[in-house]
C-alpha cells in the first residue's frame, strides 16, 4: 500500500512557483516528489504545512533541491529540517510565522 501523498503544483499571491504538499513523505512515495521538484525549474515555495511525516527518503529529495527551495513547515517538521541539517541550506520559514526565515 502507497503511503498517501497530495502535490498541488500553483503560484503564490506573489507569482512565486509553489507546490503544496500534503500526507507523509516516505521511501514509498519519494520519487512522486522527486518528480514534482525536478518539472518544476527554478525557484520553488514548498509547502510542507500538511506534511505529517518525513522520513530520510524525503529529506534526500529536499537536499537534492536545496539550493533553490524556501520551505514553508509546521512546528512538527522544523526540528527534523534542523538537526538534518537542511534548514542551513534551504530558507525554512515556520508556517504562520511572520517574523521572516528560520535558517
């Protein structure tokens, strides 16, 4: 069974690329977003404010795009972003916060 995963591709108010991402992001599913990610040139707003679950998998996808992500992430994902090292690379930005980037 396919761990459930939603990419929603769009634009933001600004007309920045996005892609909203929700469920959990497992080795099952990796590649969906590795795809996602690699159709989608330049720079990109990920969303993970839905994302429940993260595993090592996704993080890999995450840093293969890093250079170019700002990531939108819930209270729940930031500490994994951090410790992983990925928040050093990417723009993180906690979702709702307004007070501008976390690494």
């Amino acid at each position: 069974m396919t761990t459930p995963l939603t990419l929603a591709p769009g634009r933001g108010p600004d007309g920045a690329a996005r892609l909203a991402v929700g469920g959990e992001i497992d080795m099952s599913n990796a590649g969906r977003l590795a795809e996602a990610l690699d159709s989608r040139p330049g720079p990109l707003v990920v969303d993970l404010t839905e994302v429940e679950y993260l595993d090592s998998a996704g993080l890999s996808v995450l840093f293969a795009h890093a250079e170019r992500l700002e990531l939108v992430v819930p209270p729940l994902l930031e500490p994994v972003l951090t410790v992983s090292g990925l928040a050093t690379l990417a723009t993180v930005h906690r979702s709702g916060a307004r007070d501008g980037p976390q690494g």
